[in-house]
C-alpha cells in the first residue's frame, strides 16, 4: 500500500480518488520538508518467504521505484528537483540521489516485508522555489525469488490480479456538481497553504535578522565592557605607580634635611 507519512488534506484524497488512477500518486511537496511514502512486500510473498526462508527479516528484495518531478502547474521539469533517499525498514538508506527532475531506479536490499520508505525534499539549490509536484508513477517491493515468475507484483497488474471488474458502474462516480465542488475546496486550500508559506518564510526571515541584530548588539557591548574594564585597570595601575613615586619622592627628601 502506498502512502504518505506526511497529513493528507481531505480534498486532495476525494481527488484522487475521483481520479481513478491506481498506478500513481502526485503531491505538492513544499521547500523546507521532507516527506515519505512507504510499501510493504505483498502478504502471499511474505508467507512464502516466511516459510521458505530461516531469516525472513534479512530476505533479498527488489525496489522499483519511478517518479517525475514539476513545478506547481505541471511545467519547467527541468528546474525541479528533489533530493530523495530509499530507507529499508530498520533505517538505513539503500539508495540516495540529489537533484533528480526524473528517474527510474531498480534497486536491491536486505529487509523484511516493510515498511520500505522512499523520502523526498526539495533541492537546495531549489530552496528558493515554494513548491514543486511530486508523481509516482510506481513503487513495488517484491521478493528477489519471486521476480520473474507469476508471483511477481506489480502495479500495472494490480488491478487484474485482484479480480477487479473491467467495467465501472456510474453510480459510483461523483457528480459534476461534486467534482466541481472538490476542484473548487482545492483552489481555497492551494490559497490558504500559500498564504501560510509566505507568511512563515516572513517570520522567519524576521527571526533570523532579529537574531543577527542580538548577536551584533552582544558583540559590541561586550566590545565596550572590556574596552572599559580595561581603562579602569590602567586607571588604577597608573594612580598605584604615582603614589608610590609620591612616597620615594617624599623619603629622598627626608633624607637629605
């Protein structure tokens, strides 16, 4: 199953959902995040690798995994890019590229049935970007003896191996009024998530330049607390020197009456 870790607005699952595309998942993945999605080794190859193997948990998997990464209306794919990695599901990382537009990785590893993440953030030398558009276009985790025989899964298949009908009745289709309805909750929550990343891209702007203002103002008073104790040490260093020169002055003179 695949999934995001990151809250998923209602609308945006309604859309998908409408949509009727089980082979591919899209996201607006913002600067500054990172977010996952995760898969699990399907349940009959897991029994069967349970039963074939001693050490189940440490079995050989195959990851495939294919994603196009663009910008907030769907263009200019060749300036997003994401730096993603491919976690195993005791957390070390199995695979890791920077500053992919679009890629296609068919990757090997030792883990158990899941959960396999794949973690996605914006580049940094796209920081400056709000937002870009991640599709999945698949994302399967089968077991390495089972990849090439009829218990291979994948997602293309998915559908038919589960028995789905190949017609789609129209009752349980959303109306255009609600299609509508969807389409226009999205816009509102595209305004509102925009509204919010500005106003957070403000703030922090602001806290970072406050910062900077109490870093300087420490370092200059700092600066004149020691430019003064230091006046004050040579101050009193030179008034020890003179009173003591007082006394010899004052001694030689008794001497010589």
């Amino acid at each position: 199953m695949l999934w995001r870790h990151a809250a998923v607005p209602l609308l945006l699952v309604l859309a998908l959902g409408l949509s009727g595309s089980a082979s591919a998942m899209s996201w607006r993945l913002f600067a500054g995040r990172e977010e996952c999605i995760t898969e699990h080794m399907p349940e009959y190859q897991w029994d069967m690798v349970k039963h074939k193997e001693q050490t189940p948990e440490h079995t050989h998997v195959l990851i495939d995994l294919g994603f196009v990464i663009t910008s907030r209306y769907g263009t200019e794919a060749s300036k997003a890019a994401v730096d993603f990695t491919v976690y195993a599901p005791d957390g070390t990382s199995v695979h890791k590229e920077d500053s992919v537009s679009e890629t296609e990785i068919a990757v090997t590893a030792e883990g158990g049935q899941g959960p396999w993440r794949a973690c996605f953030r914006v580049s940094k030398g796209q920081i400056l970007r709000p937002s870009v558009i991640v599709k999945i276009s698949y994302f399967t985790v089968n077991s390495m003896s089972l990849v090439g025989t009829s218990f291979e899964w994948q997602r293309d298949s998915a559908g038919a191996a589960a028995g789905a009908p190949a017609t789609v009745d129209p009752k349980h289709l959303g109306t255009v009024e609600q299609v509508e309805e969807v389409t226009q909750g999205l816009q509102r929550l595209d305004y509102y998530l925009m509204n919010v990343t500005n106003e957070q891209r403000y703030l922090y702007a602001r806290t970072v330049r406050h910062l900077r203002t109490a870093e300087s103002t420490h370092s200059r008073t700092l600066g004149y607390m020691l430019l003064t104790c230091g006046a004050i040490v040579a101050a009193s260093f030179v008034q020890v020197l003179g009173v003591r020169m007082m006394f010899k002055s004052n001694r030689k003179h008794g001497l010589i009456i």
